[in-house]
C-alpha cells in the first residue's frame, strides 16, 4: 500500500509539472516577446497539455476511488466470512453445552 501512495504523489506532481508548462506556453503564446509564427503553436501545446493534466488528475481521482472501493468490499467479504466461521463455531459450542446438559 505504500508504494501505491508513493507511485500517486509522483503521479500528482507529474500532472502539476505537465499543469503549470501548460500555462506557461498559454501565457508566453499572449505575450509580445514570442515572434507571431511561433504563437499559435505554443497556444496550442499550452491547451493541449493542459487538457492532458484535466485528464490524468481525472484518471488518477478516479483509480484511487476504485481502489479504496475495492479495498473496502475485500474487507467486507473477510468480515462476513469471519463472522461466518464464528456464528459456526457458537452454533457448534451451543449444541454440544445442550448435549451436555
């Protein structure tokens, strides 16, 4: 599990990094240093990289969200199975206590 959250912060900080280039080729592409023949297309890696990070911070939301929900029904089936074996074993203690009596 700890190298899940290792592997997600990484990923956080690539798609923030791949965020804020995306921004920088948006802002230089308005600005008047960039020649004109140049600006349309760091206008268009600007938008595109950061169509790319919405993408991936969705991805990665939504892969942390089907893991804890994995996590979360795999723990429910332990605990029902558990519980099973306990009612079983009480089941088993109750007939042979009534056998006895």
């Amino acid at each position: 599990m700890n190298e899940f959250n290792e592997n997600q912060s990484r990923g956080t900080s690539l798609v923030s990094l791949i965020v804020w280039v995306s921004v920088c080729l948006l802002s230089a592409s308005w600005g008047p240093l960039i020649p004109e023949s140049l600006r349309h297309g760091w206008a268009y890696y600007g938008l595109f990289g950061l169509a790319a990070g919405l993408g991936l911070s969705a991805m990665e939301r939504s892969r942390t969200a089907i893991a804890e929900r994995q996590e979360r029904k795999e723990s429910q089936v332990r605990l029902e199975h558990h519980l099973s074996k306990l009612g079983s074993c009480t089941r088993r203690v109750d007939s042979k206590n009534r056998l006895a009596s």
